[in-house]
C-alpha cells in the first residue's frame, strides 16, 4: 500500500520536469537564479506523450534529482504514471487538476504538491490557458506508466 500523499498548498504536477536541452543544467549547489520568464523551453525527450516542453535548471551532483520548469497545453492530459523519487512540485500559471492515489484536487498557480515515491498520479491543464509548472525531483526523473 503507498503512503498518504501530504498535500501542503494544493498544486500539480508532474510534471514533470525531465531533463529536456543537450546541454548540462548547473549543480543546484551553483548559485543562480532562475526566471520563468527567461526559461528555454524545449521538447521533452523522454517517452513522454508529445505536448510536454521542459527548461532544465539543475541537477543535484549527489541524488540526480533535478529542478526545471515544464509546460504544456490548455487541456493537455498527462497520462497516469509514478516516479522512483519524491516529487515536489508548485504550479506557476494555468490551472490544473491533479490526481493522486485516485484523489483528485484543483490546483491554481501558486499552489504546492509533494507526491511521495510510487504514487499513481496524472495531471490535466484546465482548458483557457498552458500550464507552466516548477518541479523538484529527489532522485533521478523516471516515469513509469499506469496502465
């Protein structure tokens, strides 16, 4: 049985961020800042359903677990799936309906989500406008899809 999902601000996603450009994000013990607005965004090459765009912005040297932005679609459905690691996750802009563990919850921007490892979990971007998420791994990305 999985853990109960731990919900701080309601938010979503996924999404995702998986490692999207050819060139190596910064450690995320390299000091930066970040901006959504100067984000490079760029297909995800994972097997993820096409629709999902990614701007890496680092890499933790230690856990593999990476922090980057994810995008998609007004009305785009990400397909039921779990991670190996934590997820941690706080929706910028649009509006998104998360389940998780078959609980389902409206999430607006600014709103949080840590979805432990294993949880079942997809995400769906409101129709009126994309979905752009700030998501935090605490491992390695992986997807591993429900069927």
């Amino acid at each position: 049985m999985h853990r109960p999902v731990r919900l701080f601000i309601l938010v979503a996603v996924l999404p995702v961020v998986a490692i999207a450009a050819d060139t190596k994000p910064p450690s995320t013990e390299d000091g930066q800042v970040a901006h959504v607005k100067e984000a490079k965004w760029n297909p995800v090459k994972l097997p993820i359903p096409p629709g999902v765009m990614a701007s890496p912005i680092a890499v933790d040297p230690v856990s593999g677990g990476s922090i980057g932005y994810a995008k998609f679609s007004a009305g785009y459905a990400f397909p039921k799936h779990w991670h190996s690691a934590t997820e941690y996750t706080t929706l910028i802009s649009g509006k998104v309906r998360f389940t998780v563990e078959g609980k389902a919850h409206e999430l607006e921007p600014g709103s949080y989500i840590v979805i432990p490892p294993k949880a079942h979990h997809d995400a769906v971007c409101a129709p009126g406008s994309d979905c752009v998420l700030l998501t935090r791994r605490g491992g390695p990305t992986d997807y591993n899809w429900v069927k």
